[in-house]
C-alpha cells in the first residue's frame, strides 16, 4: 500500500474515491448511440408528430384555431357555422385558392390538411 492510498484509507475516503474512480473509468468507455438507432428514433418521432397533427385536423378545436387565424366572420359575431359548406368556401376564399383543382374535396381530412399546410406556408 502506498502512501496515498494508506492517507486515504486512514480518512475514510478510500471507498469514495474508488468509487469515484470507477465511475470516471466507466463513462470513458460508454459507446455513442449508433447513427443508425438515431435516425430511426427521429424518424419514429416525426412520425408521431405527423400522427398527432393529423388526428387534430377537423376537429372543432382545429376548426376554431383556423378561425382564429382567417377569422371568417365579419367581426360582430355573424359568420357561417364553424366547419360547415359555408365556412369552408370562406376560408378557401381567404387563402386565394377557391375554385383551384388541386384542393382536395371538403369535408374531408384531405382538405383539412391541404389548408394546414397553406397556414404554415
């Protein structure tokens, strides 16, 4: 026994230190996560992400979130039903894209999303 470790042991820090020690030791050697297991939990969370906006869509809560954002009333509390015929041709109005063909059906989640994606543009 040397003396450092005879100084160490007569203090009662001798286990402390060893356990110090090893702890050094161990992170030194973890591995880094593998790329491959990286990019597949990425991946997994965008597609949870993608889950659970899509599943928002349509919803009264989203329907009213859009509102917010285009405000399809005339500012008095008059205005067409939250997600009806009406209130969609409006908000399609608001975003320039009434009568285009490349707007999916309303009433769909397809529409849904299509103006999703105009808001975040």
């Amino acid at each position: 026994m040397n003396k450092s470790t005879s100084l160490l042991m007569s203090m009662g820090l001798l286990p402390a230190s060893l356990t110090l020690l090893a702890g050094l030791t161990l992170s030194g050697c973890s591995q880094d996560v593998p790329k491959q297991q990286t990019e597949q939990s990425t991946m997994q969370s965008s597609a949870q992400s993608t889950a659970a906006v899509e599943s928002s869509l349509c919803t009264q809560a989203w329907f009213k979130q859009v509102d917010q954002q285009l405000i399809s009333g005339d500012g008095q509390g008059h205005g067409p039903d939250l997600g009806s015929d009406e209130w969609q041709s409006v908000i399609e109005f608001k975003l320039g894209v009434r009568g285009d063909t490349d707007v999916p059906n309303r009433h769909s989640k397809a529409w849904c999303a299509y103006v999703q994606q105009k808001l975040s543009q």
